[in-house]
C-alpha cells in the first residue's frame, strides 16, 4: 500500500515539474502568446475581453508562483521536510533563475519570437 502510494505522489510530482517547466519554457519563448492563450481561457469563463487580459497579465505571475510553490511543497512532503520551507526554496530560486534569465536576455537584446 505504501509503495503504490509512493508511486501515485512520485509521478504526479514528476507531471507536476514537467508541466511547470514545459510552461516556464513556453512563456520564455513566447510571453504574449502565452498571456493571450491564459486570457482566452479567461474570455472562455465568461469575461469580457479587457477584462481578462488585465487578469491574464496579473494571473501568468501568480499562477507561476503557486506552480511551483506547490511543486516544492510536493518534494517537501516526498522528502519529510517542512511543507512551507520546501514551497517557499522552490519559488525563490526559481524567482533568482527567472530574474537572471530576464537580464541575460536583456544584455543580450532578446526580444522573443
């Protein structure tokens, strides 16, 4: 029983990161379509057009930081570490690694796709 839990959390963990990262991924390479494809999901709910862009632009940063805050939170519950510490590591360096990929693009004169 304990094995098919371990199993259940392991792989849901693993879609969890793959799908964080393939969206991470996608935003970095092309951050309007993703903002237009969250905002259609938005309009798809039943907002009006501004509204669900000014929505999108809010919920791609908290949508972001709950993806892998929870991902963190998942390892720390797989590794028997504190729940909030694991979260909160996880949105931290990602926040490091996300700022240091922004300037490198900056320096550089990446402007997307």
């Amino acid at each position: 029983m304990g094995t098919g839990e371990y199993i259940s959390v392991t792989n849901q963990n693993e879609m969890v990161h793959s799908e964080v990262a393939l969206e991470r991924k996608m935003h970095a390479l092309f951050p309007a379509a993703e903002q237009e494809e969250l905002a259609g999901y938005f309009r798809d709910y039943g907002a009006d057009p501004d509204t669900a862009s000014r929505m999108a632009a809010a919920a791609s940063l908290v949508v972001t930081a709950v993806a892998l805050t929870a991902g963190g939170m998942t390892v720390g519950r797989l590794t028997g570490r504190p729940l909030v510490r694991s979260g909160l590591r996880q949105l931290l360096l990602s926040a490091i690694a996300i700022a240091v990929t922004f300037l490198v693009g900056s320096l550089i004169g990446g402007h997307g796709a």
